[in-house]
C-alpha cells in the first residue's frame, strides 16, 4: 500500500509538472506574438505614425487581452503623439488610463506634454506625484526645475538620486556638473528614461 501510495503521489507531481510547463509554454508563446506585434507597431511609427496610430486604433477595438498590454498600446499611441507635436491627443489619450492605474511613467509622460503647452503648474503635479511613488522620477522633477531655471531646485533633486546609488544615478552627476557652471546649458524638455519594456515569462520545470 505504500508503494502504491507512493507511486501515485509521484505519478501527480509529474502530472501538475506537465500541465504547468503546458501553460507556461502557451504563456510565453502569447507573450512572444504580442512583443513582435508590439515591436512592428512601435518601428512603423519611426517612418509612418499616423499608419501606426492607425494600426493601434484597430488594436483598440478588438482588444481581447489583458490591461497591462492595453496601457502598453496607449501608452505607445501617446508617445507617437508627443513626438509629432500632437499634444492634447497624448494628454488625452493618457488620461484614458484610469488614475488607479495612472503608473508613474505615465504621468511622467503627460507631464512632458504638458510641458511643451508651457502648461507647468499641471506638469508639476503629475511629476510631484510620480516621484512620490517612486524616487526614479525625482530625475524628470530635476528637469522640470531645470527648464524653469530653478537650478538650486533641480539639482537637489539630481544629487538626491546620485547619493542613492552612484552607480545606477550616474547620470545625475553629468547635469549637476552642467548645472554647477556659472552659464550653465539647461535643458529645455524632459529627458526620459523609463522607455524600456519588461516582460515576464515563466520558466517551466523539468
């Protein structure tokens, strides 16, 4: 009996091994279709944004996934927005979000448009409630400052987060040095940083 016992119970871990390696592979293989249609979408906007945008809007209107791949293509909309000086289409399309899922890259996004309006009390705000919830965007608040010539301002801000990590903030200490110079060049636009994509896979077990 306990033999029997035994090899059933090793007969059920293999069975729950290969379901979850079954659906970890269709996991990353949905991840991997998504990434690649991202990508084309995301390279089309360089030559052509308006068939990219184009291309979003369908995605749009048949969406059938998941919010975090929903936000990626509005976020992605906004973005080819911003970059042909269609402003309130990328404020707008950005405010879409709900504010519970209002992620700090996103406001740090809208803040950008903002910005270029000359809009800066509301530029502010989203930068001021970016950087509450994570100290990566006192960066885009030290640009902020800088484009408003309130250089003492931006460079706490920027000294703040190189005195965290020297290593990850090194850019921080290039425009503290900028800024110590008695002309210093201040910048004119928010620099971005956090337009790098994460992506989860699972790794099946053997």
């Amino acid at each position: 009996m306990l033999a029997s016992c035994s090899n059933r119970q090793n007969i059920d871990i293999k069975e729950i091994r290969d379901d979850f390696a079954k659906t970890a592979n269709e996991f990353n293989d949905s991840i991997d279709r998504w990434e690649k249609k991202y990508k084309s979408i995301s390279e089309l906007s360089i030559d052509s944004p308006i068939s990219a945008l184009s291309k979003i809007d369908i995605e749009l209107q048949s969406f059938n996934r998941n919010q975090s791949q929903k936000h990626d293509l509005l976020f992605l909309k906004a973005n080819i927005y911003y970059q042909i000086d269609s402003l309130e289409e990328s404020i707008r399309t950005l405010s879409s979000i709900s504010s519970i899922d209002m992620a700090p890259k996103y406001l740090a996004a809208r803040a950008g448009s903002y910005i270029k309006q000359k809009k800066f009390s509301e530029a502010f705000n989203d930068l001021n409630t970016a950087s509450n919830i994570n100290d990566s965007y006192r960066w885009n608040l030290g640009n902020y400052y800088e484009i408003r010539r309130q250089k003492d301002s931006a460079i706490s801000n920027y000294q703040f987060l190189f005195q965290t990590d020297t290593t990850v903030y090194k850019y921080c200490l290039e425009r503290i040095t900028e800024l110590s110079k008695k002309q210093p060049r201040f910048l004119t636009a928010l620099i971005f940083r956090d337009r790098e994509r994460l992506t989860l896979r699972f790794i099946p077990t053997k």
